[in-house]
C-alpha cells in the first residue's frame, strides 16, 4: 500500500512539473509534413512514461519563447525554417503540334516520352512538313511544287550501374516533284537507320569510353527518259536517241562503327584514341562499294585557364576513293578574368557525301555527267559517283567575351581547305531548242560534281539573354571562295567538229560569300512569345562567258545561240519571319508564323525558287 502511494505522489509531481514548465520549441513535438498549416492551434505534448489513470489537465494558452537559443541544459543552436523540399515542375511527356497554311503548307510534330522506371527511358517521335502549290515556268509551263517529308524516330535509354546503353531507330521518306514538265519527274527518297551506343559512367574505371554501331539504308528512286540530240551537220537533220542511265531504286547500305576511349594519367591530363570505321555498299553495277578508316590520337590538358587538346587524324579509304590522307587535330583555350577567352583550333576530316548529305546539298540534283561521243557513239550520259570530301584543314583563332550576365560576344577569323569539296557539275542537257539549257530554264537539270576549293572567313557573334523576357542574337560571316587546280571543260562534237568549247566555274556556284543572321525572342507578357528572324545571303555567281568557235570541215557553222553563255546570278536569300505562340491555357497553345514576309524571289537550291509569303498556323498541346 505504501508503495502504490508512493508511485501515485510521484505520477502526480511529474505532471504538476509539466504543467508549470514554459512550453517551447523544445519540449513541443510537432508532425510536419510538406504542405502544412503553419498555424499552430494548441499544440499537443508527448509524455514519455508509464501508462497511469488519466488525470484532468485544464488547457492553457500556448506561449511561445521568442528566445533564439531557449534551452539552458543543452547546447543551444539555432533550428533552420523549414521550407518543405522544393521541385521543379516536370514538363509534360507528351508533345502535339499541328498547323496549316498557305500554299498547302503543313507542319506536325509530335512526341512522347515514357519513363518507365528511374533507369529506363522511352522516346518516341513524329514529324511532317510539306507544301504544295503550282508555279509558273517558263515557256507557259507549270510546275507543281509537291515536296513533304517525313520523320519518326524511336529513342531508348537504359542505366546499368557502370554504364548507359542507347538505342535508336528512324525511318525517313520525301515525296516531291522535279520541274521537268515534259518528263517523268516524281523522286522518292526513303531513308532507315538502326543503331546501339555505349558509354561509360562509373568515374572510377581506369579507362573511360564510348563506343557504338549503326546500320543505315538510303534508296533514291528516279526514272529518266531518253533526250535527243539534232546533227545538224546531217542534211537530214537526224535525231539521235541520247539514253539515259537507269537510276530508278539505287540503294545505299552503310555500316558504321566506332570507339572512343581514354584514361586520366593525373587530375589534369588524359589520352585517348578515337577510331571510326565506315563501309558503303550499293546495288548499281556502275557505282563501287568503299570503305574508310579514321584514327584519331589525342592528349588532353585542362586546368582552371588552360584547356588543350593536340591530336591528328588519319583517313584511309578502301575501295572507292582509295588513298590516305591526313589533318590536323588541335585545339587550344585560354580563359582570363572569368569572363574571357582567347581560342585557336586547326582541325579536319572526312566530310561525308553520301545520299543523305546530296539530299541536303539539293534533293533535285542528279547523279548523272555527260560524256563526250563522237562519230557514231552516242552515249552522252554516264552514272556519276561522287566521292567523300575531305577537309585536309580548317584553322581559325578567335576571341569571346562575356563582360555582364547573359551576354556573349564571338569575333573569329580563319582558313579552309577541302579536297573533293561537293558543288555543281560542269554539265547541262540539250534540249529541243537545240541551245544548252540554262540552269534557270524549266528543261534544265542540276548535276553535282566534286572538286577542289580552299576559303577565307571571318565573322563575328553576339547574343544576349535577360531571364526568360529577352533573347537576341545578330551574327555576320564573310567567306573568300576559290577553285582547286582542276578546270572543267565541256566539248560536243560530231566527226571532227568541235561545235563549242568553253570553260565553267559552276562548282561553287551559290556558295555564299556573306551572310547575315538576327533573331530576336521576347516575352511581353507570360503567356505570349513573339519571335523575330532575318537570313540574308549573298552566293557565288558565274561570269559571262565567251564560246571559242571552230569551223569544222563539215562545212556548216554553230548553231544560233551557241557563241554566248549569259551566266548565271542567283537571288540573295533575303528571309524575314515572324512568329507568335500565346498560351490559351495551361498544356494548349495556339501559333502563327509568316515566312519571306517581304515576299523576295530567291532560290535555297539553286534553279529551284522558293515560295513567297507564306502564312501557317495551329495549336500546340502537352499532354
């Protein structure tokens, strides 16, 4: 019994003691979670000790101690706000845009990514854009400009513990029409490519790496009639059926395969050797498969000023385009007061001329080059195979400042020299004119061709960028073309006629010579984004040119029109554009955008003009 009433006088002084000791962040426990009411009622206190017989405790006012370091028996420290943890907002996986304008333009895009757990990513992909109008030519002929491409694309990611895997899939297709009115004249080109690259991620590993392989398929699909050259030498004034090599359905298979590795020799220097090899096949008996190999070794030096990176690159090629060939692989930056940086670089490489660089080049040129025939061989026309350029160097030095928040500035000068550099053939078609068709005439056709050309640069950038309210942009660039040692020469001649020589530098025809760019982005309110762009280019041109005649013994003279060739100026890009996207909503918004506001006549691929103004417009979702 004296126990009990020991324990029951104990219980009752522990709580007298915890009704009369100040209430303070210390000796109150709250339960907090991210998003709370901050306001604090009448907190509850937990009392750690033998379950007794609840005792009635009238509430008191809570109060609080305003004292940083209220406690006197432990180290104080000052408790930090709690803020919850905060978290950007994820965009949304989904993408959809679709628009129509003037002139059948046509603009979708869509795109999905599925996170389907913390180390795997899906993505998928679509797009289509297009247009379609009829142009006059001339001659009173028409030409019905059908040009749509489209895209899709699949894009996987996996996260192993030392390293990402990556693989991807894309398919392409582009429908369009050629100008020949008088001629079979739709092209289709379909494009596939299936590819897997590593790389490692576990900083640890005494050697680093990336490496990966790709298989890519590419099929032009063509078909050319045959042409008819007049001997007018003939009394008769024959014909003579010119044909035309097939190229309906030629196919390009690639494979490439490459690696990068290196290794750290301390904190700030590394080695590596980069190696890529590239195999071309294709099912034209007039075309030979080849074969290339680059080595690239390198050291790397980087500390808080310095970054350096001096190495070379060796290309042998097998096959088609058999030689080796060498560039350097230097590149140097020096960072001072933070804000600057002085940077030379002289590099180099295979560049690719492969059917999917000729459809950038110009999707309406042909793989085809004449061929001079005499007496009674009348083949005119043969399958021309282009080689890959290779760009033996391209130095250039140059200074960027950054002397306040968000604004950058890039002044740079340099040299270039390639070999087998992509342009325009050296050819054209006779047509039923009987004079050689210019390249601006709706019977003409474009051929490419290679040669060799070097160039002087020099330009200048700006950009600048204020929060998410203002983005401009103004760049200019100055180039100096001009031709490789080869001169083209183009002769046609029936028996011992030689009709007409003359010499051409169409090579580097619409090749540009200045070009400026600008754009501007701004953001008056949140929920609109207006955008201002200008492109002006300026391209090469070909000179008039004199024919050197020759009387033949066949005792007639040139045809009319055949001792003068006019030459050729291309337009100079001059592109204005202007764009809007306002957010109606949250996830949906609404675009417009108008191109060539200033409705100027040029040609991007050169004899092929491109539309005037032209309207599109549509509406956005996330999803």
């Amino acid at each position: 019994m004296r126990f009990k009433l020991t324990m029951i006088a104990a219980c009752v002084s522990l709580m007298a003691q915890a009704q009369t000791q100040p209430d303070t962040t210390l000796n109150r426990t709250v339960v907090v979670e991210q998003e709370y009411n901050p306001n604090i009622m009448d907190a509850r206190k937990v009392n750690v000790v033998p379950k007794v017989d609840e005792l009635t405790v009238t509430p008191r006012k809570v109060e609080y101690d305003a004292v940083i370091n209220p406690s006197t028996s432990i180290p104080g420290g000052i408790m930090d706000a709690y803020t919850g943890k905060e978290k950007q907002e994820k965009d949304k996986p989904g993408y959809v845009r679709l628009g129509y304008g003037t002139k059948g333009s046509l603009d979708v895009r869509a795109n999905y990514l599925f996170n389907l757990s913390a180390i795997d990513k899906l993505n998928l992909s679509f797009a289509m854009d297009g247009i379609n109008e009829e142009v006059d030519l001339p001659f009173n002929k028409k030409w019905d400009r059908h040009y749509y491409k489209t895209k899709a694309g699949i894009d996987y990611l996996h996260k192993f513990s030392c390293l990402d895997m990556n693989v991807t899939g894309n398919f392409g297709l582009s429908n369009f029409k050629l100008k020949q009115v008088d001629v079979v004249n739709r092209k289709k080109f379909t494009s596939g490519d299936i590819g897997i690259d590593i790389a490692s991620t576990d900083k640890e590993l005494p050697l680093q790496f990336k490496a990966g392989m790709k298989y890519l398929n590419y099929s032009r699909a063509n078909k050319f009639p045959s042409y008819y050259y007049a001997d007018e030498a003939d009394s008769d004034f024959q014909y003579y059926d010119i044909p035309m090599p097939s190229q309906d359905n030629i196919t390009e298979n690639m494979l490439h395969t490459y690696a990068d590795v290196w290794a750290s020799i301390d904190e700030f220097q590394s080695v590596g050797i980069y190696g890529r090899l590239e195999n071309k096949f294709y099912n034209f008996d007039e075309y030979k498969n080849g074969s290339s190999l680059a080595l690239k070794p390198y050291y790397q030096y980087t500390n808080g000023n310095w970054n350096l990176k001096a190495g070379i690159n060796i290309d042998l090629g097998f096959g088609f385009g058999k030689k080796i060939q060498i560039a350097p692989d230097v590149k140097v930056n020096y960072i001072f007061a933070d804000k600057y940086i002085l940077y030379a670089q002289a590099t180099g490489g295979r560049i690719r001329n492969d059917f999917r660089n000729l459809e950038s080049f110009n999707p309406y040129g042909m793989l085809i080059e004449s061929y001079p025939f005499y007496n009674d061989d009348i083949r005119f026309f043969h399958a021309n195979q282009l080689e890959d350029g290779f760009e033996q160097i391209n130095a250039n030095i140059g200074f960027k400042a950054s002397p306040f928040n968000g604004f950058w500035l890039n002044i740079y000068g340099g040299f270039q020299k390639i070999k087998s550099d992509l342009g325009y053939g050296q050819d054209f078609i006779i047509t039923e004119m009987y004079t050689p068709s210019m390249i601006y005439d709706n019977s003409s056709y474009i051929f490419m061709s290679n040669i060799d050309t070097r160039n002087f640069y020099a330009g200048a950038q700006f950009n600048y960028d204020y929060k998410d309210w203002l983005s401009v942009s103004l760049g200019g660039k100055f180039y100096s073309w001009k031709e490789g040692k080869k001169t083209w020469h183009s002769y046609i001649g029936i028996e011992d006629v030689q009709w007409w020589k003359y010499t051409r530098n169409e090579i580097l025809l619409i090749k540009p010579t200045h070009e400026l760019n600008f754009q501007l982005n701004i953001r008056p309110i949140p929920a609109l984004d207006i955008a201002i762009g200008y492109e002006y280019m300026k391209r090469e041109e070909t000179g008039e040119k004199s024919i050197i005649e020759e009387q033949g013994t066949a005792g007639h003279g040139n045809p009319p029109g055949w001792c003068w060739y006019p030459g050729y100026k291309p337009s100079s890009i001059n592109n204005l554009t202007l764009g809007a996207t306002y957010r109606l909503f949250k996830d949906i918004s609404v675009y417009a955008r108008v191109s060539n506001l200033l409705d100027k006549e040029y040609d991007y691929y050169l004899s092929y003009p491109s539309p005037g103004i032209n309207f599109l417009g549509g509406l956005s979702f996330k999803f």
